[in-house]
C-alpha cells in the first residue's frame, strides 16, 4: 500500500521557476479535461508523486510504473494523476504569485493545510477552481450571486480529509471558449488578475459562506476571465 502521509503541506515550498513551470502545465492542454472518477484518499496515496516530479514526460514515465506496479486502469490512472498534478503545480505558482504583494504574508507554518497566506492579516487557504458546471447557472448569474457560489464550492469541493470550513480565497478561471480549465496555465496572466485584486482588498467586502454558525467563516472570489 502507498503511503498516505505526504500531503500539499508537507512538500518544502522553495522558489518556483515561473516561467519554465507554464511552459511544463501547458504540455497538459492537448489532453482531454476528464476525471473518470470522483477525487479519493486511495488514489491520492497511489499519485503522490506529483509534489516531487514539475516535468511533463517525467511524469508520464512515473504514471506509467505506478500503472505496472499496482495493475491499474491506465486510462483512468493517467487522467486521474495528470489533473491531480496539473492542479497542484498551478495552484503553487498561483500561491507564489500572490506572496511578496503588499499586504500579503505566507503561512509561517507550513504544513497548516487551512491557511495559505494573509491578506491584511486575514487568514485564506486559497483554492484556484474552473468555473464549475455542476453549480448548475451561468456567469451573470454567478457573478451577481458570488454568496450562493461559494457556499456550494464550500459543501461541494474538498471532500474527505480535504474538506474544511475555514476562510477560503477562491480563484475562479472562466474561459469564453468553454476550456476553462486552460486558464490554471495562464501564470503570467494570473499574474495581473492577482495583483489587481490585492491592491483593491478589503476585508469589509468578504463574504459569509455560513456552512456553520458556530464558527464564522470568510470567503471571496477573484474571477479570471477572458
């Protein structure tokens, strides 16, 4: 059995090469954006790899040993550890982008899987999301009911021992040709929706997701569209 000790938090948080990183997620795209299955602990512990491996090809080499060596469905395997991956190292740079800005510090501790960074010492684990299908309405609906949207990432993303009902920054890609799952590449752009959105904070603005009333929790979106 694969161990299940690694988590996000655990992986030393060094310096990231933004640059070369775009290059290596944009190597993702030719493929389809297809899951075949719900995201779990079991094949979370099978895929932990991708917080060590950045390149592409290494980490189709790796897919494909761990496919031998456990005799998994490789398709699903494949689509499963690519997304998972592409994910992560998207949501690392992302996390990267926003710390050194004014008014943001990064979490002291890092193996503090609720807490990412600050924002005028507002405390966020932040969350880089496609526009989701499943929350059922369009982007002008959306966009002008942002409370009802985070609610339903709250009870509906990060599910199991990923699951939490801290504050919560979601970053949310919407591309107008429907691949939106594209825009998590797009480093250099992002760049700019962030460092407009920082400069603009206010705390007074966040939103109240009310998952619990015992503890208040805050929330807000930054959307990234084009």
């Amino acid at each position: 059995m694969v161990s299940n000790s690694h988590t996000y938090s655990d992986t030393i948080l060094k310096e990231l090469d933004l640059i070369k990183l775009e290059a290596e997620l944009k190597k993702r795209w030719p493929y389809r954006d297809l899951w075949f299955r719900k995201q779990n602990d079991t094949w979370d512990d099978y895929s932990n790899f991708i917080y060590n491996i950045q390149g592409f090809e290494d980490l189709i080499e790796r897919i494909d040993l761990t496919v031998k060596k456990f005799d998994l469905n490789k398709k699903h395997f494949f689509y499963y550890t690519v997304n998972r991956w592409y994910n992560y190292w998207s949501a690392r740079a992302v996390e990267q982008l926003f710390i050194g800005l004014d008014g943001v510090v990064a979490a002291t501790n890092k193996r503090d899987r609720l807490v990412d960074f600050s924002i005028q010492r507002v405390k966020f684990d932040l969350k880089t999301t496609k526009f989701p299908r499943g929350f059922g309405r369009n982007l002008t609906f959306a966009q002008s009911h942002e409370q009802k949207l985070i609610k339903w990432l709250y009870l509906n993303q990060s599910t199991g021992r990923r699951f939490h009902t801290e504050n919560r920054l979601f970053l949310i890609v919407y591309s107008t040709d429907g691949y939106h799952y594209k825009l998590k590449a797009e480093i250099a752009w992002l760049r700019m929706v962030i460092e407009n959105y920082v400069a603009e904070f206010n705390p007074e603005q966040l939103k109240r997701p009310h998952i619990t009333e015992t503890k208040p929790a805050y929330s807000d979106i930054i959307w990234a569209i084009r």
